[in-house]
C-alpha cells in the first residue's frame, strides 16, 4: 500500500470522523453568539478562537465539514449515477445518433461551469445547499459520462466482448455485466478527484453566498465573513482555509493512492 494513500485516507478520515462526531458533540453549539469574547485567538477555552460574533470556531469547523462533505457526496453521486449509464450507452452505441446527442450533450453542459450553473438556478429557486448540490452534480454529470465512454470503448473491441456477442448477449446486459466491472476501478478514483472538487465547488459556492445559507456553517461563507478582518483576526481565515486544503489534499492522495492500488500495471512496474 502506497504511502499516498495511508496519509491521504488518514486525512480524509479526520474530517469524516470530525463530521461524524458533529452530530453527536461539538465543544459549543455553534449557533451560539458570545459578543464579549468575539474575536478572541485560540486559547484553552476556545481551541480554534472564536468569530466576530464570539461563535467558537471549532464547533464551526466541525459542523461545516459534515456540510461540505454531504454536498460534495450527493452531487458526485448524482454524477455518476447520471453519467455512468450515459457514458455506456454512448459506448455501446459509437456512431449513432444517440452517441452524437449524450456527446454533444456533455458538451453543452462543460460550456457551463458549475458557478454559472448555480446562479442560474439561484435567480430561478434562490441560494441555498440544496441548488448547490444540484449545480454541482449536473457538472459532474458529463465529467462521468466522458470517462465511462472513454475507458469501454476500448473494451468493445476486445475478445471475451466478441465471445458475449456470439452467446447471444445484447448491448444492454454486456455493458452492466462485463463493461462496468472492468471500468469501476477507473470511475471509483474519479470519483474521489471529483469529491474533492466537490469540496473546493461549494466552498466557492458559499463564498459568493449561493451555499449553505446562515445559520448553517460552510467553510467558504466562513472565509468571506474573515476577509475584511485578516490584519487583526488571521485565524479566522487561516482555519478554515485549512480545513480546505487539509482535506482536498487528503482526497487527491488518496485518488492517487487507489489508482496505483488498483491498476496492477502501477503495481508490478513499481517492483
């Protein structure tokens, strides 16, 4: 087991197990507004300082990372769940019209990147976590498509493809039954680059405001509430801005980590 891929699970697991640990206990509730100690640096009582509304931070990161992470999982779980069977339908059906339509589809929806997406659903719904799921997924939607195609249409040409044809299996059944198992590996660490673009998407999306919507904590509305205050109260973008990184790091060692895992050719070059 490679190394990026102990520290990047490692990571990962910190801010899942701080998510986790949310629902059940945080040092203060995070709602909770202490105007004499605003602003206060960390300290014994507040390990992480506390806001210009005196809320204790860490009770803040804490929550806003089960935000982050259940935006960033609904909307990559829309992605695939839309784009996977679009990508082997394309595949299945190379040439064709239907081909052309999912393709040039795709293509629409990349001319669009999700913030766009977001403030076209925002003037129509209004801001909120919900839109910003839907926003984040819709982008993830050809992302998936376009790698599923990719990855089975070498496939389609391979012998035990021609064995299944000759039993007399159709499109359909070969794509579930021999195609997906044998792209999984490659859509599983997709999955995990596109969870952590998914974090940095709503992070951005909070911070132009068309997130989580107060009093619901994200990190990227904490980042915008700090920018007027970095010259005396650093923490409160250093934080949170930490809490990205920290975890956007860990998902990408860890996408790495599983690719090299998962694909013998890595493995057996690296011995």
């Amino acid at each position: 087991m490679s190394r990026n891929l102990v520290l990047g699970t490692a990571l990962s697991s910190l801010v899942v197990l701080a998510a986790v640990l949310s629902f059940l206990w945080t040092p203060y509730d995070h709602t909770a507004l202490d105007i004499p100690n605003k602003l206060k640096p960390p300290n014994a009582a507040n390990w992480l300082g506390t806001d210009h509304f005196g809320r204790d931070m860490a009770s803040m990161i804490m929550v806003g990372a089960r935000t982050s992470i259940a935006v960033a999982l609904v909307a990559v779980g829309i992605g695939m769940a839309a784009g996977i069977p679009l990508g082997l339908t394309a595949a299945a059906r190379k040439g064709s019209w239907l081909d052309e339509l999912i393709m040039r589809g795709n293509d629409l929806v990349f001319a669009f990147p999700s913030l766009v997406i977001a403030i076209l659903i925002t003037a129509i719904f209004g801001a909120g976590a919900i839109n910003a799921i839907i926003a984040i997924g819709i982008f993830n939607i050809p992302v998936f498509a376009r790698i599923t195609r990719g990855a089975a249409l070498s496939l389609w040409e391979r012998e035990f493809i021609m064995a299944a044809r000759v039993a007399g299996k159709g499109a359909a059944r070969i794509s579930a039954e021999h195609i997906l198992p044998n792209v999984a590996n490659l859509l599983i660490v997709q999955g995990t680059i596109q969870f952590s673009l998914g974090i940095l998407a709503e992070a951005g999306l909070s911070y132009v405001g068309l997130g989580a919507q107060p009093p619901t904590p994200s990190w990227g509305r904490m980042l915008a509430d700090a920018q007027t205050m970095v010259s005396f109260a650093p923490h409160l973008a250093l934080i949170p801005g930490c809490a990205i990184i920290l975890t956007v790091l860990g998902l990408n060692l860890m996408g790495d980590g599983l690719r090299d895992w998962l694909d013998p050719r890595i493995r057996v070059a690296r011995t």
